[in-house]
C-alpha cells in the first residue's frame, strides 16, 4: 500500500488540497444518507410529510451518536498525527488501539441506553401524535446499527490522520453508493416504508465498518491497528483532544431538538407539523454546506499537527492559510448555489406548493452567513490540531450560545418564523469573536515553536 501524502515534505498547498478534496467529497456524499432517506421518504405516497417530519425529530438523535464517533475519532486521530511527526510509532499505535477499545464499549452503551428511551425521547424531542410511529420505527433499526455506525465514522478519522485521505473517502463512499440503491428497494419495492430507510442505512453503515477495519488491520499501514497496550492515561488524553468536537456535535443535536420544540411551541396545531418538515429540509441544505466544510478542516487536521509535533511553524502558517482560503471559497460558491437552485432541491423532498415556498424561504435566512461561518469553521478546528481545546471549545460553544438565546427569544418576540434568524445572528458574531481570539493565540504560539520550547501535548 503506498502512501500518497508526506504529511512533513510535501509542499503545504497541494498536500492541503490532496487532503481537503477527498474529504469534502467523503463529507458530501455522507451526507447522501439521510438526504436520500429523507427524499425518498417525503415521496412516500399519502404520508410523505409525515413521516418526513417524523424522521426529521429522529435527526437530533442520530446526530448526538455520531458525536461519539466524533469524541474518539477526532480525539484520537491528531494526537496520531502528533506522534507521528515526533517519529514516536509505538505511541501512535498505542492511541489507535486504545481508541478502538474506547468505541466498542461505548457503541454498546448508547446501544442499550437509547433502546431503553428512545420513546420518552422521541416526545421531549419534538414527535407529534401523528409523526410518532415514523419516529419510533426509523430511531428503532438505526439505533440497533450503533456499533458499525461508530466504527465507521469514528476509525475512518485514522486512515485519513495517516495521510490516506483517498482510503477515508472510500470507505464513506461504498456506504453512501449502497444506501443510495437499497433505499428505493426497501422502502418501494418491498413496501418497507421509513423502516426501509432505516434498514438501507445500517446495512450501508456495515459495509464501511467492514472496509475500515479491513484496511487499519493491513500490516502496511504505517500505524495498524492491534489489540492491546490498553492505557487510561492514553484514554484520558483522546477525550481531552476529543471534547470539543464531541461538544460541538452534540450540541448541535441539543439545538436541533430545541428548534424542533419552538417551532412545535408557537407554531401550534396547525402550523407545528408544517414547520418542522420545513426545519428538517432546512437542516439538510445546509448539512451540504457544514458536512464538505467540515470534512475539508478536519481533513487536513493531520497536517498541522503532524508539523506541530515536528516544531515547523512555517508549514503551520501555510496549512492554515490554505485552509481558509478554501473554505471561503466553498462558501462563496455556495451562497450562489442557494440563491439560484435552492427551489429545486427542496422540489426533490415534496411537492407540495407552500411547503416549498416557505422551505427556499427559510433556507435563504438560514444560510446568509455562510462566509464568515467560512472563518469560523477552519479557526476552531485547526486551534483543536494545534492542541488547544479549551480555546477552540469555548469558540464553539460560544456560537452555540448565541444561536440558543436568538432561537428562544426571535419566536417569543416576533413569530415561529424568526426561529430560522437564529443561525446567521450566531454564525457572524461567532466568527468576529473566534477570529479575535485566533490571532491573539497563534503567534505567541508559533514564536514559543520557533525557540524550541516544548508543546507538553
């Protein structure tokens, strides 16, 4: 197996793009499972927007799963980096195998606990009487397929911290290709309905578990994985690394929940049920937006911490640099894309006429800040890389208070409507903060590099 990216010599910009592209499409193409669940579920004949805002209150569950994958995989996966850069192998592959143990007890864990409350959760979280049964049957399946839905996501950050972007891209793309064709069988032709959905999706989420682990296991990877050298110390420090991304998952899955409440609240009777099928589109457009995004400055995490281990600052400058600029770049591109084509995508999830009206509406609102979320997204990521948690938590949770407070306040001042201003509001005040606080940091930073004082990460 030949390594195509030389995290330490490779010129900084096309390693960043080698990186960040196969990333991006990973992200992107993941985000095809529940984009295409949730398509072929809207065209369900009769109870289409039903069952979509059903699996839209399961949304909020799904994604506080995915944040554990999140708090071991994005914890564990830059301190690899980091000790691969220092030359130190043996801990490297101490990370990985503590961080493969860390995920099958908590895969077991979550399995059980969500089983156990998934009802009284499904009604905290925004399920009507009428949307509870697609609720509970979509939340049901997926939640049995936890253990290959951790694996999947949270291991496949290792391929990609050993510089196998291509690989990590890979392993998501077989699972979304499979998903993709299974859907339409399941949910059509074997008249499985929102339990066809979920059905595709786990069977999806197996394939990649079983083509991540396949490749970690080659004895050709710089770091494989192995069983033992288990170290609570080791373990301690994956889920300090990895406590700001799970955070920033998970809470997203808290504010979710709190949309779907509000709009329930004070859209009423009549309106609730609509604006929570609104939401659920809503959410997937911009999940096109945030998930490439994401995978574009989490991708190319490895690079500046590998460079970070290996005290060269000037690569760290570069990296970040580029990073930026292509995230900026994404968001411009897709500030177009929804002023001129958002009324087609929300036309793939119902054809009802008000619902699409309002859906391009509140998609326009919800993404009016995209460019400086462009800032904010590389800037706390790459901070994470550097080592500095606490700094790029307090960032984003920063952002996320801000968006709570605007998404309690807007409804109760003006309408169920002004809900959807909540992310713009929070999505420029974060960045101006998150930029201020960035350029305070790095170069103190890079200067205590320069003179060769010790990380003590």
């Amino acid at each position: 197996m030949k390594r195509t990216n030389d995290l330490g010599h490779d010129p900084v910009f096309q390693l960043v793009l080698r990186l960040a592209i196969p990333t991006m499409l990973a992200q992107l193409v993941s985000v095809l499972y529940s984009i295409v669940d949730r398509i072929y579920i809207g065209n369900i004949p009769v109870i289409g927007d039903l069952a979509l805002a059903g699996v839209g209150v399961c949304g909020p569950i799904v994604t506080l799963l995915a944040s554990f994958a999140s708090l071991v995989g994005l914890g564990g996966s830059p301190i690899l980096a980091m000790r691969m850069g220092e030359g130190h192998r043996d801990e490297a592959g101490r990370v990985l195998s503590n961080s493969f143990l860390m995920l099958l007890v908590l895969s077991g864990g979550l399995t059980a606990g969500f089983l156990l409350c998934k009802e009284q959760l499904l009604l905290w979280f925004g399920a009507s009487q009428a949307t509870f049964a697609y609720a509970d049957t979509y939340l049901t399946i997926y939640t049995a397929g936890t253990f290959f839905a951790l694996m999947a996501a949270g291991m496949n950050s290792f391929l990609i911290a050993q510089g196998y972007s291509g690989l990590g891209m890979a392993t998501v793309v077989v699972g979304a290709v499979l998903n993709i064709v299974l859907d339409p069988v399941f949910i059509f032709t074997f008249d499985l309905g929102v339990a066809g959905a979920a059905l595709a999706t786990v069977l999806s989420q197996v394939a990649s578990c079983a083509l991540v682990l396949g490749l970690l296991l080659r004895r050709r990877m710089p770091v494989p994985l192995r069983w033992g050298g288990f170290s609570w110390r080791v373990m301690k420090r994956i889920l300090a690394f990895g406590l700001s991304p799970f955070l920033i998952i998970a809470t997203d899955s808290v504010l979710l929940i709190v949309l779907n409440t509000v709009l329930q609240r004070y859209g009423g009777p009549g309106l609730g049920d609509t604006l929570v099928t609104c939401a659920t589109i809503v959410q997937s457009y911009l999940l096109i937006i945030t998930m490439p995004m994401g995978g574009m400055t989490l991708g190319t995490q490895p690079v500046v911490s590998f460079n970070y281990g290996a005290a060269r600052p000037d690569r760290i400058r570069a990296a970040i640099r580029s990073i930026v600029l292509l995230c900026v770049a994404f968001c411009v591109i897709m500030t177009v894309v929804t002023h001129t084509l958002s009324p087609y995508f929300v036309r793939l999830f119902t054809g009802d006429a008000e619902l699409i009206a309002r859906s391009v509406r509140y998609i326009k609102r919800f993404t009016a800040m995209i460019i400086p979320l462009a800032i904010q997204y590389p800037l706390v990521d790459e901070t994470t890389a550097l080592g500095r948690v606490r700094q790029a938590l307090f960032c984003s949770l920063f952002r996320k208070s801000v968006y709570l407070a605007c998404l309690l306040l807007l409804p109760a001042l003006a309408s169920a409507e002004a809900a959807f201003l909540a992310e713009p509001i929070a999505d420029v005040v974060a960045a101006t903060v998150t930029t201020c606080l960035f350029f305070k940091m790095f170069p103190r930073l890079m200067a205590q590099l320069e003179q060769g004082q010790p990380s003590g990460i």
